[in-house]
C-alpha cells in the first residue's frame, strides 16, 4: 500500500508518515524509489497510533517496537520489560488522576468563590447626605434648595437641586445630573466595557505597572476625611478597581459626561462592598456643581489625554478652582514618543481633540513647578485592536508617564 493511501485510510497525514519513518518507529520497504506499507507495517502503525492515543512519547514508542522487533516478545526478560513500561504509565495515568482532581476542587473552590461575589440583594444607595456641603451652585456660588427629595437616613435617591439664580439640577437612581448634557458625536458611552475586553496582554500588563506606581504613592496618603475626585471615566477609572486603597472616612467624586455611564459603574462598584461615600455627577462640563477649594486629591488615569480630545484647555487647569493649596495630583499621562502618524490619525478621528494631546512637553509645561514624583511605566509600540486606542499606528512608541504633583497654582 503506496504512503498516500494509508493516509486517507488511517486520516493521518503523509508528513506525519515521514516523520514516522525517519525516526524509525515505520520501516517500509522501498522498491523502485517508493515506500510501501505491508501488513507487518501497517501492524506497527496501528499500535503506533494506539500508544499515542495513550499519551506514550515517540521514544517510549520507540522502544516497545524494540522488544517486538528484537525477539517478537518469545523471551521471558523482554514480556517482563514491556509489563514494567505498561506499568510506568498506569502509574503516570494515576498520578494524573489524583492530580487532575486536585485541579477540578480547587476549580470548584474558585467557582463557588465567584458565585459568592455575584450582587446579592443589597439595601439602595444614593447621593450620600455627607455630600451635601460640597454642593452649590456653579453659576452664583449659592447653596442649592432640596426639593421632593426621596431619601432615607443616609441618601438622597430621587429629588431637585434649584437655585434662586435658575440654575437647576436633578437627581435620579443616586446619581446627580447637571444641565449641561453631552452633545458631542465623535463619542459613546462604552456600556460594555469593550475598551478593558479588547486590550491585548501587552498593554494590560502595562497599565498594571502604572496602577502599582499609583497605588502604591497612595498608600502613604493620610485620605482621612479627605475629598477625592476622578473625572472623564468613560474613558479609563480608577478607582473602581482600586477601592481597597480609599479610606472609608473618605467623601469620593466620580465625574462623567454619561449618566447611564455612571450608573453602570456606580452598580459595580456598590457590589464589591467596600461602603464607601461616593458622589456621581453627570456632567459634560468641568463647570461643576461644587463650592471652591474642596477637593484634596484629583485622580487622573487618562482623564488629561481624553479631556483634550475635546478641548484645548489643560484639564488641571479648569479644575484649579475646586482644588485646595496644596492639593495632590496622581495621574497617570499618555503621549507618543514621534508619533505622528498616530496624531494624525486621532485628529481625523476626533476634529475636536487638541494638536497638544499626547505631548509629554505638552502636559510638562503645564504641571511646571508641581511634579514632586514622575515615573515612564514603559511603553507599547502596539495596541492591537483596541478601540480606545484605534488611532495608534503599529511601530511608533505609546509611553505612559506616572506622576504625583502638589497644587501649587492657586498659591501665586
């Protein structure tokens, strides 16, 4: 039988045949230039293909066909040796047994840890009423009147925030939303998350080093009492994933163009428990509802960069007004390293993004005199798929710059 018909009747490919032969497990004869497979051939083919199916290596394939070859099993030694090889992996086969079970109930384990995050039915939350003294509002200063307030004790979940001047607020599922609606096109809200599902490893692996940076400048920050805010969160969050680090004696802001965005995230993270009090605006401005120099940490992770793909001004610069002397910064900043290809691109993407964006000397000459700690986390020359990052081109250099800056500005 020629090489191509044993391979359509054993649907085993001719190049695995040679293989075979070249390691000699298949010795055929060859008459005339071409190999053909007898019976005895095919015989050792079949026990070849049942060893592997065994999960028997070539050489221990190899060396049963010895014994058959050598003395065709007539001496007493080789029987004893081939029962010795076939007990050697009923051994290897229970020891994979017993170590494959061991894998299915620490599985189990994990599973059944899982099942115990899953949301269970947990009491509503809300604006908490903590909250209440750093509201006013952003056009005459003036404290909000409450009105037709559904709340309990500790939040305000349905109500209105008016003022005298006209300005007027409203407060639905314990997220307060503001007048100023976004009206930008170049945007969605990423309800599914496909921005964190669709970042190759690589760049995970990078963002990792700078949230390490990150947290770990964190933990020697006293958040006692202290307000903490993070915007522009459809792009990137923080804190979500980081809650464990956040003192619960703290107040939190979450800022965002989306309410549908903030109720997604406002959902997530009331599930991993960590009660913290947390104010979610939606608002598509920085011309926020809250009174001057009461923020003592602003987080950025990419709040910088996606400010400016709709703005020009400095995102630290329209926050200057609610940050106290002396206020901390920790942020973590995107820019390229020559990447003019990838600009272009973002400009045609998104007409409204600054030029400026992802400019280290950009974001530099901004933060003049309030660095205090500064670290490059590495860099990704590819960001694969990703639509968070659909404008970078293959090969040019994507840094991300991790910073601690004081406030310095409001002291001049």
């Amino acid at each position: 039988m020629r090489i191509g018909q044993v391979s359509k009747l054993y649907g085993i490919s001719t190049d695995n045949l040679y293989y075979y032969i070249n390691y000699g497990l298949l010795v055929p004869q060859k008459p005339k230039g071409q190999y053909n497979f007898d019976r005895q051939t095919l015989k050792d083919l079949e026990l070849i293909l049942e060893l592997r199916e065994m999960k028997f290596s070539l050489k221990e394939i190899h060396m049963i066909l010895s014994l058959y070859r050598v003395s065709s099993l007539a001496a007493q030694k080789d029987i004893e040796d081939l029962k010795e090889v076939y007990r050697r992996k009923i051994q290897e086969f229970n020891s994979d047994i017993a170590e494959t079970e061991k894998n299915i109930r620490s599985l189990e384990s994990k599973i059944k840890h899982l099942d115990a995050l899953l949301p269970g039915k947990k009491s509503p939350v809300g604006l908490p009423l903590r909250m209440l003294d750093l509201l006013c509002c952003p056009i005459c200063r003036k404290s909000f009147v409450i009105e037709n307030a559904s709340m309990n004790s500790r939040y305000i979940f349905e109500g209105r925030l008016t003022c005298e001047c006209g300005y007027k607020a409203h407060i639905k599922d314990g997220i307060l939303i503001t007048p100023n609606r976004n009206t930008d096109v170049y945007d969605t809200p990423d309800l599914e998350r496909k921005m964190y599902k669709d970042l190759p490893s690589s760049l995970i692996s990078l963002f990792q080093n700078s949230y390490n940076w990150m947290t770990e400048k964190l933990s020697h920050m006293d958040l006692s009492q202290k307000v903490v805010i993070e915007t522009y969160i459809n792009a990137w969050f923080f804190m979500h994933n980081h809650q464990q680090y956040l003192d619960p004696s703290g107040r939190y802001i979450v800022v965002d163009k989306y309410p549908e965005m903030l109720f997604m995230y406002k959902k997530l993270m009331e599930q991993q428990g960590f009660d913290l009090d947390i104010l979610f605006i939606a608002d598509s401005s920085t011309c926020l509802p809250l009174k001057d120099r009461c923020i003592d940490l602003n987080i950025d992770y990419f709040a910088v960069n996606e400010h400016n793909f709709y703005h020009n001004s400095f995102l630290y610069d329209e926050l200057a007004p609610y940050m106290k002397d002396n206020a901390k910064m920790l942020g973590t900043y995107f820019y390229f390293a020559d990447g003019k290809k990838s600009m272009a691109d973002l400009l045609r993407e998104y007409p409204t993004c600054s030029p400026d964006n992802f400019s280290l000397t950009y974001f530099l000459s901004h933060m003049k005199g309030m660095i205090t700690d500064q670290e490059d986390c590495g860099f990704t020359t590819s960001s694969g798929s990703n639509i968070g990052f659909s404008f970078h081109h293959e090969g040019e250099r994507m840094y991300l710059r991790s910073y601690l800056a004081e406030n310095k500005k409001a002291q001049k």
